[in-house]
C-alpha cells in the first residue's frame, strides 16, 4: 500500500498534528498488529506522542486495540471506505455518460454528490473548443445555489425543510428562502433544475437527479455552458440529454423507475 507523501513535501497550510494522526493510521492501514512502541518507532514519533493520537483515532472509531495492545483499523475505516468505494464507483460508472451528453451538446458536464450542506464535483467531461466551461474535480458549492438545487429538490420534505434551516442559520444566501424553496419545488415537478446566472451572470447550466434503489437521490449530472451559446432550444435538448443518462445510469444503480 502507498503512503501519504514525507514531511519533506508537505505543504505549509496543513496541520501537523492532523497529518501525523493520518500518518499513524496509514500505518495501521499497512500493517496491522503493531504495537504503540513499533508505530511511534515506525513514524519517527515519541512513544507519548503516538500513544495519544492513537487514543484519539481510537476514540473516532478509526482504529481499535487488541487485548495484546495491538491497533488495527476500526469499524469507522470500513465506513469511510465504503463511502470512498461507492464514490469511485458511482464516477466510473458515470464517465460514459458525462462523455456522451458532452458530446452530444458539445458543452461541459459534470457530476455532483452531496456531502452535508455542499455538493462536490466527482467527474466531468469537456469539450474541445475555446470557450467552455472549465470544471474543477473536487470544488465544492453550497446546496440551493445554481443547478445543485437538483441535489436537494428530490429529497423528502423534511429533509429539505431541515436542510434549509441549516443554510439560512450558517450562512448569507443569495436569494430569500420562500424564493428559494419555489424555486426546488419548481424543479421537482419538472424533474429537472435549469440555473440562469445564479452562480455567474455568464453561465447557463441544467442538472437532473440520479437515483438509486429505491429513488433515493445519489447524484446530479450537470450541463454547464457559456449562455451567450444556450439557447431555448439548445437548453431543451440539453435536458433531453440529462434525463436519457439519468435514466441509464438509475437502472445501472438498481433504480428501476428513473424519470
């Protein structure tokens, strides 16, 4: 197994304390079984040092002990992987997709999950021309603004509901929630989201949901283009795109219903 980078590489805006932690589990992760005297050795730590932070990995859930005083990964590793593993799967599963409505629009796409109050980007697709959209793998947004209201508009009532509180209570949103609120309720009946300079004044952008078994939203696929290019008819047949490849990649995800 690979480990993190040495310290040598590190950068100067983490936390070092954080990154030993990580350094510890990565170990633990490699080679199970050791003791606090082995892994404090085995990252140049004293055995004080390592001993707390692994009480501290213990007390997360991410490594446990043995009787003989050994760490292995705890349950909260399984957890973290299997999350990372739907989300690497859930990305490969969707590149054709992103490929084929890009191409098809020749417009750049994306795919976003939720996590917590944000979404994030976990894969894109571009297209080969000079004014397009660049996607960033990995930025994150926060839910109700631009086509990620997708990612919230299909979740039960409750959840939106709780979900609003949340955003209104942490932060400056843009819109007033009532608008905000017609505008998820809007998207859930057509089935999809289409943002008109919400995020950029210059940008157009559509998004459906993803579902998996039993409709539960996992996932957004997003068309992102310059407006000066989208027009009405353009936009329908980006929509056209997006809920053909919501529908493929649902069935592919045990939705047997997708809209």
């Amino acid at each position: 197994m690979s480990l993190p980078p040495s310290s040598s590489n590190r950068s100067g805006y983490t936390i070092e304390s954080v990154r030993t932690a990580m350094d510890l589990l990565f170990s633990v992760c490699g080679q199970p079984d050791l003791g606090v005297t082995e892994l404090a050795r085995k990252n140049g730590l004293g055995k004080a040092r390592a001993y707390r932070l692994l009480r501290t990995l213990e007390e997360c859930g991410l490594v446990k002990r043995t009787e003989e005083q050994r760490f292995r990964l705890g349950h909260a590793a399984l957890l973290v992987g299997s999350a990372a593993t739907a989300q690497i799967n859930l990305a490969n599963l969707a590149a054709a997709e992103l490929a084929r409505v890009g191409e098809a629009v020749q417009e750049s796409t994306q795919l976003r999950i939720r996590e917590g109050d944000e979404s994030v980007c976990i894969g894109s697709w571009e297209p080969n021309r000079d004014l397009r959209v660049h996607i960033v793998l990995g930025r994150r947004r926060r839910l109700g603004l631009g086509s990620n209201k997708a990612l919230l508009a299909f979740e039960s009532a409750d959840e939106i509901e709780s979900t609003l509180d949340r955003l209104y209570a942490a932060s400056d949103m843009p819109v007033p929630r009532e608008v905000l609120r017609a505008r998820l309720d809007e998207a859930r009946r057509n089935g999809y989201c289409i943002s008109r300079g919400e995020v950029s004044e210059h940008l157009v952008s559509m998004s459906v949901p993803v579902y998996a078994k039993g409709r539960k939203p996992v996932a957004a696929l997003n068309i992102s283009a310059p407006a000066i290019r989208m027009s009405e008819e353009r936009i329908r047949y980006g929509i056209e795109q997006l809920l053909e490849a919501s529908a493929r990649l649902s069935a592919k995800l045990g939705c047997e219903q997708a809209a």
